[in-house]
C-alpha cells in the first residue's frame, strides 16, 4: 500500500480574509460554524437540541431571537 503524504501549508493571520457571521440564534448559534453544547450529565442537551430540530423542521422559532424564514432540513 502506497503511503500518502500530506503538505503542512502556513496561512498569515494577516491573509485572511475577514468575514460577517450571519446568525441562526443570536448570540448562540451561528449559520455554518460548529457549534458545542456542554454540560454535565442530565442537564438536558439531548433534550435540548432535539427541541432545535425539531422547531426548526416546522419553521417555528425558539423565541425572537431565531433568525429563520421557512422550514428547514435538518
């Protein structure tokens, strides 16, 4: 088996460019950035991000803070 080698490249900080976060749940959840939710057992994350799915699958918002037009696939 060939062995694949994979090239380190260095980006300046400097080049990068910057750009706005648009937001799903201002200020928790942004669009297309990972986001982590922590806690200790039996805090209720499952519970929580299944609530997120499952209101964001109908088109409904969590409060007025969710930023959303139409259903979403999730």
């Amino acid at each position: 088996m060939e062995e694949t080698k994979t090239e380190l490249q260095l980006i300046k900080l400097s080049e990068i460019q910057s750009q706005e976060v648009s937001w799903m749940w201002f200020p928790f959840i942004p669009y297309g950035k990972l986001t982590i939710v922590q806690g200790d057992p039996g805090d209720g994350k499952t519970t929580f991000i299944l609530n997120i799915a499952a209101k964001l699958s109908k088109g409904e918002s969590l409060d007025g803070g969710m930023n959303f037009i139409e259903p979403l696939n999730v």
